[in-house]
C-alpha cells in the first residue's frame, strides 16, 4: 500500500472521526498503521518498540485496558501489567488480570496516540503493529491510568523519526488446512501420548500435516466438528452458567488470554461484544467457518476446548475449561462442551 498524503488524511479523519480508524483505513484503502503514520506530530508519535522497554513502562502505569486482535475477533482485558518475563522468542505478562504472551520478532513498528476531547476527555494508546498493518497489541489509558506516568513513558519511548510513511506488506497466503489421511492412525496414536496440550503443534507437524487438517482426519472423541453457530452457543452457554474458562484471542506478534467466567454477549452490528470491564470480547461470528470440540492431553486427563476458525482455516478464537495450578482441566467445561445441544457435523 502507498503512503496516504498527511494533509488529505488528516481532513478525512476528522470529517469521519465517528468511524473505527480500521474502517476508515478500509474505506480509504489503506491500513491502520499508514493511517497513523500519516498524523504524525503533537497527537501521534512513533515510539521504540523494543519490549524490553516498552512492558517494563506499561507495568508502572495502573489500571489500563490490553488489547489484542484479528480480522474476527478483539480480545480485551482491563487491568495492571505485571509479572513481566523478558524472553528474545515469546516474552510473556503472566498477572492474575493481564496474561498475555508476546512474539517480537512480528513487531514492526510502534506508534503512541494522545488526543485532548473536550468531551470524551484525554485518550492516550501505545500501539504496535506488524508488517502487514492491523495492530498487533494496544494498550489504552483508563479512569484509573497514572497519565502522567503515561507521558512519561512515551516521551522516553519517543523516537526521532518523524517521517508520514510506513511499508505496509501484503500478508502471506494463509495455509489450507492440510491432512494426510493415510497417516490418519499413527496421528491418533500419538496424540493420545503427547502430555501437554502445547506439544500437539510439533506432533501435527512431524507428520506433515497442520492444525486444522490434523483435526479433519482425527475422528472423534479426539475431534468432533460442529456447526459454526456453535462458537456463540458456548459463550452465551458458559456466561449463563457463571462457567469459569480461558478465552484466547491472539495474531501472529500477540495472545492475550481471559482466565474467569464471561458475561453475556450482545451484538453490535456484525460484532458480538460484552460492554462491561473487565474483560469485553468482540466477535464476527458471522465470519467463523469451522468449529471443533478437541480433547488433547495433559498432565492429568484429557482436557476439552472449543475452536473457531475462519476462511481458509485462519484460527479466530480459543476456549478451554479454566485451569489453574491444582488443576489442569474442567469437570464443568467438560460437561459443558459434551452438551448434545451443540450439533455435531456429520462428515
């Protein structure tokens, strides 16, 4: 995608300022990040996006609101970050309100947004973003935020650059799903060895084979597909239950997850959301395309989750029992997901 022309973009900005930046950068056939970029100066500034300096910031400013998301869903979580552990790979906040992990090597660039309303009041984000332009992780000022701290952190994160411009990629193809259906019994096999829902990644991938195809082949009990609506079934079901689960949201640069019971959804336009902190999932279930109800493996027994995947097998969201360090798994989940109101597709 070209730069968009400052000037230009500033006028349109503020003649469409109702509008999500993500729709208008859509409108205007560009990318959240060139639509920051193109605002540059005293409300928008590019900032170091080194994590090693940017999380230990974001953990001396209270209460804030976490954000991460794709194409069908948002995942966010308000809270303090805490408990920051600083890996080159896969760093991670592992607080009892913000968990999240974090993949550096997807990050960028790295922007800070302030703007004074006189009738929203002071709004102040620090934003990163990947290659390809959505952003990868946000971090928005609350009631509760130290603001002045906030300042702070971005005048120390402030870079030099003042440049208008980004180079905005266009993403790889996502990868179909892919099976071997000859291989279809020693992946059964083995699944049932693996000990740790986080090795079924590397099993699928030693026998050629991806996520969602490894799924197709399975067969229950190891994976039960089910209808799309199923998804928004679970949620609505686990809220009016008062079920305690762990929701995943992530991209390729951030996984944020939500470790407590939901409550109820309600539908904005396409998107299904929950308005009250501090947890507010956005979903297009409208976009989802595939269920699964999988069991993997832990420690203990097998654990069940539910996931929902878009076009082309592209992963949206995660749902599994909540686990702690008693317990690895979740009678009530697990009651919860075997439900036969959740219609299984017949293949």
């Amino acid at each position: 995608m070209n730069a968009l022309n400052s000037a230009e973009t500033c006028a349109t900005i503020r003649q469409n300022n109702t509008l999500r930046r993500r729709d208008l950068a859509t409108a205007l056939g560009s990318s959240d990040a060139a639509l920051i970029a193109a605002s540059i100066g005293p409300s928008a500034r590019r900032i170091d996006f080194s994590t090693d300096r940017l999380f230990p910031a974001d953990c001396g400013l209270g209460d804030v609101m976490a954000l991460s998301r794709t194409e069908s869903a948002m995942h966010e979580r308000a809270g303090v970050y805490e408990n920051w552990h600083s890996e080159p790979h896969a760093a991670m906040v592992l607080g009892p309100e913000i968990d999240t992990r974090i993949f550096p090597k997807h990050w960028v660039r790295g922007f800070a947004l302030r703007r004074d309303d006189l009738d929203k009041g002071p709004s102040r984000s620090l934003q990163v973003f990947d290659a390809y332009g959505p952003f990868a992780r946000k971090v928005c000022a609350g009631e509760k935020t130290d603001l002045d701290a906030r300042d702070r952190a971005i005048d120390e994160l402030a870079s030099d650059d003042t440049s208008n411009g980004v180079a905005v990629s266009d993403p790889p193809p996502l990868e179909r799903p892919k099976s071997i259906p000859a291989q279809a019994e020693p992946l059964r096999e083995e699944w049932r060895r693996i000990k740790d829902t986080h090795q079924f990644l590397r099993l699928v991938s030693q026998l050629k084979m991806n996520w969602l195809g490894a799924y197709q082949i399975a067969s229950a009990p190891l994976a039960r597909q089910l209808e799309p609506k199923a998804a928004g079934q679970v949620l609505a079901k686990v809220s009016g239950d008062g079920v305690p689960i762990m929701l995943l949201v992530g991209n390729g640069g951030c996984l944020q997850i939500h470790g407590e019971p939901v409550e109820p959804l309600t539908r904005m336009g396409p998107w299904k959301n929950l308005l009250e902190p501090p947890i507010n999932p956005n979903l297009r279930d409208d976009q989802i395309t595939e269920v699964w109800l999988a069991q993997k493996p832990t420690k203990r027994r097998m654990a069940q989750l539910v996931e929902a995947f878009g076009a082309e097998g592209r992963l949206i969201m995660q749902i599994f029992g909540l686990r702690n360090e008693t317990a690895d798994h979740s009678e009530a989940f697990a009651e919860l997901a075997e439900n036969p109101q959740f219609i299984e597709v017949t293949r």
